[in-house]
C-alpha cells in the first residue's frame, strides 16, 4: 500500500483513516501488546492515521517477509521502509558515519570482542559455528548486527533484537532510526534529549554523554530543562529555546539558518576517532560517502552558525583556537611519534594483535585516553580533557609505552638474531629522536634552561603567593 495513495492526496499529514489492514492489526495487538499500541496512541503517527500495516507491510521478495493473518509483512522497519515518508532524513542519514556504524565488524575493536574477550560458545542457527556474546551483547547493540533471516521470516538470536545504529538490514539497508526514535512512539523530544546519544556515546573511549554533562551546556541543560521545549515541531535554537544546546542542537537541529540534518557529520571539522586527528572530509572519502566533496571549513561556519545563535563572534573564533590548539598538541608530541615507533617496534612484536603488553598500553593510550582528550576540548570539559586525557596519556606514554620500547629493543639485541638486532637498532635510534625532540627533552634531563628557568620562577611565585595560608 502507498502511503501516496488518492486517499492521502489533499491531506494535511499522512493518511485521511486508518486503513483497514491497520484496524486488523490493532484489534489483536491492543490486547496482546497493550505497551506497543499505547506508545503507538502517543505517536504524531497516530494522529496522522499511520499503523502498524504502513511501517511492517512487504513485499512477498523480501528476504524476511512472512504472511500474518493474511497479510505479508516484516518485522524489521528500516530506513528502506521509512524513506517511503521520510526519504530527505533517510537520504542524510544513508550519508552518514551514524550508517555506517555496523562495518565495525571485522575491525581491531570487534576482535577484542570476539577473540580476545570472547569465544564461540553462543550457538545459533545463524551462527552454527558459534559467536562470541560479548559482541552480541555489547559491540553490536550500539554499532548495530547483521541482520540474519531464518526460516518462515524468523530472525536468528545472535543478531536481533537490535537497535545498533548501523545495523546491517536484510533488505540492504544500513541503519537504525529506532536507534534515537525508539519505536513505537518515535518521539522527537526523547531523540532531542542527551540521553538518547548515550545510550552509545559514553564510556572510556567516547565518553560524549559524560563530558556533555560535566560542561556548561549541559549544566544549563539539566538546571532548565523545563525551558527546553523539546515536544516542540520546530524546535529552533534561539527562537524556540534558548536555555542550553542538547546534542541535536549542535549537530542536527534547525537554527534560524540551516534546516535539520541527519548527517551528523556536517558540523564537525574534526574527526577524532582514528589515532591521529583527521578532517572529516577524509575519513568520508575513505568510506565512499558524499561528505568527501564537503570540506571542514564549510562544516565549521554551520557549526559556527549553530554558536553564533548563543555566543558573540569573539567568544566562538576563540573557542576554535583553543580546540585546534589541543588537536595539534595531541597529534605532534604524542600520535605522530607513538605510531611510528609502533610501526618500528613491530618486527619486535608478536605478531598477533594484543598478543604484547605494548598492544595494550598504545590501544589505551589513543583509543581511550587521547579520544577523551580530544572529545573533551571539542566539547569544552576540562577535566575530561586534562585528568582524564592528556594527563592519562603523558602518564602511558613515559611511565608505560617508552620503558616497553626499551624491553623490545633489549629483547632484540639480546636475540642474537642480525634481522631482530637490527631492528633494535632502528628503535632505539629513533626513540632517541623522540625523547631528544623539542616535545620530550624534559624527559631526559634535557629542558631547555630558558624553559627551566621560567618553570624555576613560576614555582617561586607560588610559593610566595600561598606563604602563610
């Protein structure tokens, strides 16, 4: 059935009656799943008579289509399914980093779920060889599975329930909107809230939800959401609400300027997840997504835009200049070294991933603590971005990463094997670059006697300043 069908033509929004398909399913459902069709009652979708028929219908091809009652219907909605009345978010959306999500599978991340945390005992039809469940149960649900359609439309266990964010759909989908609309009420005001994000968006390697809630924005957020308006249709910044920024502010929502967008990644001028630093339009070329023809400086002026709408023009250049400040530090003195000196140690190594101590230390180093860093400058916490961050990572980097560089490079010239000693021979050497440079000196006994003059003075001062109290 069409939801552009010649009933629906001259309507408001949506359908001019609930159809009768959708009245079928409603007598049964009411009585059986009364959560579900009350969530449904709340929904802007009841009020535009769209049911359960509209959303679950399929066609008898599609890989997990099954007949109900007489009808042909699926039990997955996806972003196939709502493009057909929200295809301009469907399309952004299908643009996104959010979509792609699910194509962590594979990666050195899941293997730690499914290897080294894991195994295969989690059996299934789907999986007869078996599954780990520690990525069932955690990588999966927020990066979203594989979908895997058993027989008569039935979805195998390992793989639904499932709401990941980029869930792999069995119609060649990629994606979830229930993710941040949870069925069936699909509310925008929760998928305004923060704590929709964090849902996945919180933890030691991306711990936005925290560090939103440590930081001014969300300080106002929480003291006045009263003032928030979030049930509003519009719902643009500075004209709607005026109190506090949610998450959807910054990287979604309408401003007097720009309308919504599904594509998260349209305000962002950095991407922060790799090891070092990145414009976003590169990490998009890499996936083969349309934001590679759109550059960081366009997505700052609409991140910019979003700003200007609370702060003054000053009050927001200066903001970037600290935050490509932080980005710089990071990348310079510890990024660019680390992964050259990991990519000298590797002959040293084991070669299975986390089969070495110094697997462990530099994954945490960039994954955990120099994403916190990064994260908490971009979205002004500083406690995420000191303590938490560039504290954590000066504190892996000398005390954790250097002295196991220096085990390998004993190890190797230890061996008495000419490839291992040369090897060594490499590390050190370019250890020593490191720890000479500029950056790292001070390590070594080497701080520059200005810099250590002044570091000499300024203990003085304080001091002085708190002698007596």
């Amino acid at each position: 059935m069409s939801l552009l069908a010649p009933a629906a033509l001259g309507q408001a929004i949506g359908l001019r009656e609930i159809s009768d398909a959708t009245k079928e399913c409603i007598d049964c459902h009411k009585k059986s799943s009364r959560g579900i069709y009350q969530q449904w009652g709340d929904s802007k979708h009841f009020r535009a008579n769209v049911g359960c028929f509209e959303c679950h219908t399929a066609q008898r091809d599609e890989p997990d289509a099954f007949k109900h009652y007489g009808q042909t219907i699926a039990i997955l909605v996806t972003p196939g399914d709502c493009a057909r009345c929200h295809s301009k978010e469907v399309e952004e959306f299908a643009g996104s980093h959010h979509s792609k999500a699910g194509r962590i599978l594979g990666s050195l991340d899941n293997v730690l779920a499914e290897v080294v945390e894991g195994n295969k005992g989690m059996k299934t039809m789907g999986f007869p060889g078996g599954v780990s469940a520690a990525a069932v149960n955690g990588c999966w649900q927020c990066h979203g599975s594989q979908v895997k359609v058993l027989a008569g439309g039935k979805l195998d266990p390992a793989t639904y329930p499932n709401s990941g964010i980029g869930r792999i759909n069995p119609d060649g989908t990629e994606g979830s909107c229930n993710a941040c609309h949870t069925r069936h009420d699909f509310s925008v005001a929760q998928a305004r809230h923060p704590d929709t994000c964090g849902k996945c968006h919180l933890g030691p390697d991306h711990p936005q939800k925290e560090i939103y809630e440590e930081s001014k924005h969300g300080i106002n957020f929480f003291s006045k959401i009263d003032k928030m308006n979030l049930d509003s249709p519009k719902w643009v910044v500075g004209e709607d609400y005026w109190a506090a920024p949610t998450c959807a502010t910054c990287h979604m929502s309408a401003t007097p300027q720009q309308d919504v967008t599904h594509d998260v990644g349209m305000r962002i001028s950095w991407n922060n997840r790799p090891v070092m630093s990145i414009r976003p339009e590169v990490s998009d070329a890499k996936m083969g997504l349309p934001g590679a023809d759109v550059p960081w400086q366009v997505r700052r002026e609409n991140m910019r835009d979003v700003c200007l709408n609370c702060h003054e023009e000053q009050w927001v250049d200066n903001f970037y200049v600290q935050y490509d400040a932080l980005i710089e530090l990071y990348n310079t003195k510890f990024a660019a070294p680390g992964k050259a000196l990991m990519a000298a140690a590797k002959p040293l190594r084991k070669q299975v991933a986390f089969g070495n101590k110094i697997d462990w230390v530099w994954f945490e180093l960039w994954h955990h603590e120099g994403r916190r860093a990064r994260h908490g400058a971009a979205m002004m916490a500083p406690d995420y971005t000191h303590w938490h961050g560039t504290y954590e990572i000066a504190q892996t980097f000398y005390t954790e990463f250097v002295p196991e560089l220096e085990e390998l490079i004993e190890k190797g010239r230890e061996s008495g094997e000419s490839a291992q000693i040369e090897a060594a021979e490499k590390l050190e050497s370019l250890l020593h670059e490191v720890l000479n440079s500029d950056d790292h000196k001070w390590f070594v006994g080497k701080m520059d006697p200005a810099e250590a003059a002044a570091r000499k003075k300024a203990a003085s001062e304080f001091k002085n300043r708190y002698k007596g109290k």
